[in-house]
C-alpha cells in the first residue's frame, strides 16, 4: 500500500523543481543583446530607432559612438558586435575585402555644409573658398578619425584647396559633434560639418547651417551595414527593416537628413 506523502516532503519536491527550473525560466525571459557601431551624426535619430525596437521585441541594443575609421577597427578587433553605420560610404568601400561587413540598408543620407555662427555675422557665402579668408578662424575635421574630415578633404580636394585649407585651420577636430561644441564655444568662426548637425536642437539655438551647391557637395549614403559577427541575424535584419522603412525614416527626417527616397546624382 502506498503511504500518504508528508507535507514536508512535498514541500522539498516542489522547492527542488523550482530550484531546477530557474536557469531555464531566467534563460528564456534573458534579453538579447545588440551592438551598434554608429558614427557619432546618427547617433539620435539611430537611438530613437533602436528604443522603438527594444519595445516591440525582447531585445537590449547598445550603441557605440565615435569615429567611423575608429569604429570599424574596434568591431575588427572585437570579433563581436550586430550593426556598423559609418558617415559616409567609403568605409564600407574601402575595408569591405576584409569580410567583416554584410548586406547594408540605405537609411539616409547627409551632406556637407558649411556652419556659422547665429546670424551668419561674418556673411559667409555658401562657398567652401570661404574657409581660406584670412578674417576668420577656421576649424576642420581630421581626416583620418571620422567621415565629416574625410568628406571635408574630399570636397575641398576636389577644388584644389586643401592643402591651403590645412595651413590655416585653427585645430583639426576628430568627429562632428567636436566641431559642433567648438563653434558653440565661439572657438571658430566657421566649419564645415554634416548639414545634419546644424538641425539638433541644441546646436540649431546657436549655430547656423549654409547649405552647399550638392555638385560640390554630393549627399553621402548612410548605409546601415549588417556584421558577419552577428549572433542573431533573423532578428538583426528587422532591426535593419525598421531603421530603412517608413517609420524610421520619418525618425531620420526629424532630426535633418535626407530619407532613403532621395534622388541621388552620381
């Protein structure tokens, strides 16, 4: 005959059941994880993306902000990360034969301009030779570090005034956002930097954009690139699907780039 089970003993087998099961009820309500290396002019209109997705699935996405050049050589080094989103398109052009980089999503583009203080006080034209007036303190990208220093040196290449331009820049500044808080600091006169920059709120309260003729400043695809060191591809190409559609466009426009739907002269 089977004897009757004492509550202590039941008490013990439940406890044991509970103590089983909760690495795997932990495992199934853990986040996954997601890196994004963003070039630093993306930054909110990719943060406001990357919150939308974060509710809608059961997923943490971390961004990491810098230099395009910089962010790429830490993603190589790392061997982790989902997403890479340079300024420009040449990054992906020039390290693509290393096998890092996948399929892209076009979520934008943006263009150079030239950024003044409020007002424009010095009446500074929407002409890069501008940069060389010997009224102005002038401040420039580095080249090397970001996508606003190698797009400014390609434009002003292009004319032939580069390496005029570098011997009367005040400093070289490594990424946009550390021209953008120069000017605000009234440590220049003039810049050039991302169109975007200039309608950031903070920045619009103090600064002033001129746009350039897009012949001499030709608008730069933002392409939102999918790493081949992604754990979870499935889930990282709706992440993509979201930055490039309507509702992330929308989110890009806010914050002053050009959509996806822009006709582009090449």
């Amino acid at each position: 005959m089977l004897r009757p089970m004492s509550l202590h003993f039941i008490q013990c087998v439940i406890f044991a059941v509970a103590l089983l099961a909760a690495p795997w009820a932990s495992a199934q309500n853990a986040k996954a994880e997601m890196l994004l290396y963003c070039g630093i002019t993306m930054v909110r209109p990719m943060t406001e993306i990357a919150q939308i997705f974060e509710k809608r699935e059961n997923v943490k996405v971390t961004i990491s902000q810098g230099g395009s050049d910089d962010l790429y050589q830490a993603a190589k080094r790392s061997g982790i990360g989902d997403f890479y989103l340079p300024g420009e398109p040449t990054y992906r052009a020039l390290y693509l034969k290393e096998g890092l980089l996948g399929d892209f999503v076009t979520v934008g583009y943006n263009q150079m301009a030239l950024m003044v203080q409020k007002g424009n006080p010095k009446k500074v034209k929407a002409d890069p030779h501008e940069m060389l007036r010997p009224d102005l303190t002038m401040i420039l990208g580095n080249a090397t570090s970001g996508s606003v220093g190698m797009n400014s040196k390609e434009i002003l290449d292009n004319l032939g005034i580069y390496p005029k331009a570098i011997k009367v820049a005040a400093f070289l500044s490594p990424d946009s956002r550390s021209l953008a808080n120069a000017m605000k600091k009234n440590e220049a006169d003039l810049t050039m930097n991302w169109r975007a920059v200039g309608f950031f709120t903070d920045n619009a309260a103090l600064l002033d954009t001129i746009d350039l003729d897009p012949r001499i400043a030709k608008p730069q695809a933002l392409q939102l690139t999918l790493l081949k060191s992604s754990k979870n591809q499935v889930q990282a190409r709706r992440f993509m699907d979201l930055a490039s559609g309507e509702e992330g466009q929308a989110i890009f426009r806010k914050y002053g780039f050009l959509d996806n739907k822009t006709s582009v002269q090449r």
